[in-house]
C-alpha cells in the first residue's frame, strides 16, 4: 500500500509540475539569465526581478549632456594673468544638468518645507542655516536697501536666480531635491501612500522625513499605498506575493542632485553638441568641428563668436547674455537698453547654448563642485577630473535603526585610512589636497598668511549681471570660501547619467555593434 501511494504522489507530483511547466509556456518567452539558465521575472524560478533598460525618465528640471573630450582651460588671451586655467584635453562622461539656475521661487519652496517639516518640530536652527544672506546686497556707497528687503521674496522676483546662497547652503539644496523628487516617484507608483506622507511631512515630522538612503536602507518605515499590497503590483518576492519595498534596481528612482563638477559645468556651458542654436538642423556637424572652432562664450553665433545676435531680423544687435558693458554701464541707455537688466535677470531669458541651458554665461556666477587649486589641472585625471573627494562609509556606531541624523540623513563617516592603506587606487580617505598640500608633495599653504586658498575654497564658474565680457568665458574660473556667498552667484544642480554615453534610454548601446556576416558557401 506504501508503494503504491509513493507512486501516486510521484504521478500527481510530476502532473503538477508539468502543468505549472505548460502554463508558463502561455505566458509568452521569458528572459533567461545567459549564466544560468535560469528565468527572470518568473515566479515558478522564485521572481528575480529584472528591469529593462526601458526609456528611463529624466529628472525633473534636467537636460541630457552627452559627454566626450575638449579642451578645459582658458580659450582666450589670460588678460588677468592668473594662470589657473592652463589648456588642457580632458574627457567628460554623459551627465544631467539644470536647464536653468535655481530660482528664488524654487529655494523657497525649499525653506517652505524646512518650516513644515523641521520648524514645526522646534528644530528652527535647521530652517536658520538654510536662509540665504540678503545682506550680500548692501554697499557703503550705493542705496540697495530694497534688494535687501524684496530681492528673495518679492513676487516680482521669483523667476530670478537665488543669491547670497553659500556652496554649503547649495549642496544641502540638492540633497534636500533629491529626496523630495524620489519621494515623490515612490508615492505616484504607489510605494508609498500620499496622504500618510504629506500629512506627516508637513506636520512637524521632523528626523523622520523622507531620506532615499535611509528607505533603501530600511531605516525609514514608509506606509504603502493600497495598490502596491494588491495583485496590481508587479513586483513580487521569491514567494509570489507583491514586494511592497521598492529597490533601487527596479527602476523607480532616480540618481543624487548634486554641484556639477567644474569640467562638467564647463564642458556644458560650450555647448558642444550644435554650433548655432538658431539651426534647426545639426546634419553635417561633426564634434570635432565644433571642438575646432574653440568657442569662447556660451552660445555659437551664425559660426563665430560675438556679445551680440548677428542674425538679421528683430533680435540683430540685442545682447546675448546679461553682463557689464563697461564701468557704470549695467544696462544701456533708456530707450534702448542692451541687456534690459540692471542687475539680474530671469533664469529663462537670453539665448540658451547648443544643450539648450539658459545663461551659462552672465546673469550670476555659478558654484561647482571642486575644491579650487590654481594647477590642479596638471595632476588631475585625464577622465572626470575632480577635487574634492571625501571618500566616505557608513557610521555604524548608533546599531542598526539608529543609523540617521537629526536631519533624517544616513550618518556618514570617513573610511579609516589604516582599513584603506594597502589599496592601490587610494589610500587616503581625504583627497581634498592630494599632491598639493599633503606630506606626498611637501607643498603647504598658509591661509590667510600667504594665501587666501584653503580646503575650503570652492570653484565658481562664469560670468555674472556685474562682471565684463572676460569673464562670460566658461573657461575663466574664481573662487571663494564655502561658507561664504555673493549678490553675484548662484548655483544650478547636476546628476550623474547612468548607462551608455550617447543617450538614454534602450535604443542607446554602447560600443560599435558589427552585425554577424553570413558566410558563403
């Protein structure tokens, strides 16, 4: 009798098996993993998910840049003698960047919700270190009470870009962006629920806002929407029952806002990728070309460079960016004003270059990302060049569910340079003045004694509504204190780009693709 129930359930086993077998069959191919065989997105081979490199959104405010090589440094005659933007090729990967400055209007709706969120949970020094300094306006010897009153909050104003906002007060900003775009990418997918987030939010809720580091963590208890606890969701776990946690890897979020670093800033501001914005066609362009020409503002300009519109008809004569003309000339004449700005202007105005990004050159000066040397450029890398690194790990102390900051951030720390020492790339966690003020290249700086360069001077990056038309070059660099800030700079925010360089999306491969050959026989 046990033999024969052994055989029934081995019948009845395989049946089962078989039918589970034919079922997915109906249900179209399904991807195989080229390691093992086995089956993505399959419940029967236990639902490892896997996203397609469908046509991934861009984030809110950005613009594709694709990357490639150029000259950074100066282009023109060094007419300050600096000798801090020596020529010199580098290469830039694809990156995102803000189609325009930051507006007054945008950093307050970030105060808005440092209010809400911190101000209302008594934690109003957090909202304080926020404000930006609206006495950058005054001048012992001019009348600009009213920019100090009325600049950052006058409705007239909101489209202008923010000033006397520090590079600190900047990279906060973008932090702050990141967390608010991927919140809400989770709650219209459903991942969490809208009125439980904005409730809480808005209410005082304090350390336990919303940090995408600390959802992917786990160490943010988000409430879910009903549909993602419901057959509707398509993502499911090794058991087939809907995942209400979203990860990284699925796609829905997107990469950190962040200061563009100063070859990314200054490779975008060229313009590269269209030598006149006024074509409507860029067949018979070749990159190369346009790296030929060394453009030396912002925009390209019926094929040469000028501070003017060339092109006739009602524009020909008006100014391209918005700068100084000559001393005590900010505007024009009444009647026929050249920039028809006295100081700033709004973030949408003038002509935009060939990536289509709006007053790269003029308007206000804007920070990156970069520690400021005079000659970094001769011992940075040749591909993303950048200093500034502060290679850092996770602070562990608090234990797990206790990994966040008061202001909800996951607590970070630098690498320990003993646990990194035997590295070849690196061994140092803090690369801020690597060969260039560390005991490897016995150079030093003595700020404030001979030199106003620190660890904490920061790179700002083209010209402004009080500069002349030198410095509307984006090769021209200048820097100041990071806590420090100016009626002349603002700021706009950059994202890293993830995947092929020529594009986005899943038409965009990388490499040259040669089709097999079919041999004759």
């Amino acid at each position: 009798m046990q033999v024969i129930k052994f055989v029934r359930n081995t019948v009845l086993l395989v049946s089962l098996v078989s039918v589970a077998a034919s079922c997915s069959l109906f249900k179209g191919k399904k991807e195989k993993s080229t390691a093992t065989g086995w089956n993505y997105n399959d419940q029967q081979y236990g639902n490892f998910n896997v996203v397609k490199p469908k046509d991934i959104k861009t984030a809110p405010g950005l613009v594709f840049v694709q990357g490639g090589t150029f000259t950074m440094g100066a282009v023109q005659e060094d007419i300050m003698a600096d000798w801090n933007n020596i020529p010199h090729r580098v290469t830039v990967n694809s990156f995102f960047i803000d189609k325009y400055e930051v507006s007054n209007l945008n950093y307050r709706e970030y105060l808005y919700w440092l209010e809400g969120t911190f101000g209302a949970a008594g934690m109003d020094s957090i909202v304080t270190q926020a404000l930006p300094d609206t006495l950058v306006w005054r001048e012992e010897l001019a009348y600009n009470e009213p920019m100090v009153e009325y600049y950052f909050r006058h409705p007239s104003y909101n489209n202008y870009p923010v000033v006397g906002v520090t590079w600190l007060q900047a990279t906060e900003y973008c932090k702050w962006r990141t967390d608010r775009v991927n919140e809400l990418a989770l709650m219209q997918k459903g991942f969490l629920d809208p009125k439980t987030q904005i409730k809480k939010t808005l209410n005082g809720a304090g350390q336990d806002n919303f940090n995408t580091k600390a959802y992917l963590l786990g160490e943010y208890q988000a409430v879910p929407g009903k549909d993602v606890t419901s057959k509707k969701n398509p993502l499911k776990d090794a058991q087939g029952r809907p995942r209400t946690v979203a990860k990284f890897e699925d796609g829905l979020m997107f990469g950190d806002y962040r200061l563009p670093t100063e070859a990314e800033w200054e490779y975008a501001a060229y313009g590269y990728i269209m030598e006149n914005p006024q074509r409507k066609s860029n067949k018979g362009i070749k990159g190369e070309e346009l790296i030929a020409n060394k453009a030396i503002y912002a925009w390209r300009n019926d094929g040469y460079d000028n501070l003017r519109a060339t092109t006739k008809g009602a524009t020909q004569g008006s100014f391209l960016a918005n700068f100084k003309r000559s001393s005590g000339d900010n505007m024009g004449v009444a009647g026929g004003l050249n920039d028809n700005a006295a100081v700033t202007a709004e973030v949408d105005q003038f002509v935009p270059n060939g990536y289509g990004l709006y007053n790269m050159s003029g308007n206000v000066s804007e920070w990156v990302a970069d520690i400021y040397r005079p000659l970094t450029n001769s011992e940075a890398e040749d591909f993303n060049p950048f200093r500034g690194n502060v290679f850092q790990q996770i602070d562990m102390s608090g234990g797990q569910g206790n990994l966040r900051d008061d202001k909800g951030r996951i607590k970070m720390k630098p690498e320990s340079d003993s646990a990194i020492k035997n590295r070849r790339n690196y061994q140092k966690a803090n690369a801020l003045n690597y060969l260039d003020g560390d005991s490897l290249s016995s150079v030093s700086y003595g700020y404030g004694v001979t030199t106003l360069i620190s660890d904490k001077s920061r790179v700002f990056k083209g010209g402004s509504w009080n500069d002349r038309a030198y410095w509307l070059s984006p090769g021209t660099r200048r820097f100041l204190q990071e806590d420090e800030s100016s009626n002349t700079i603002g700021f706009r925010c950059a994202m890293s780009h993830y995947g092929a360089p020529e594009g986005i999306g899943s038409k965009a491969k990388t490499g040259n693709n040669f089709p097999p050959r079919r041999n004759k026989r």
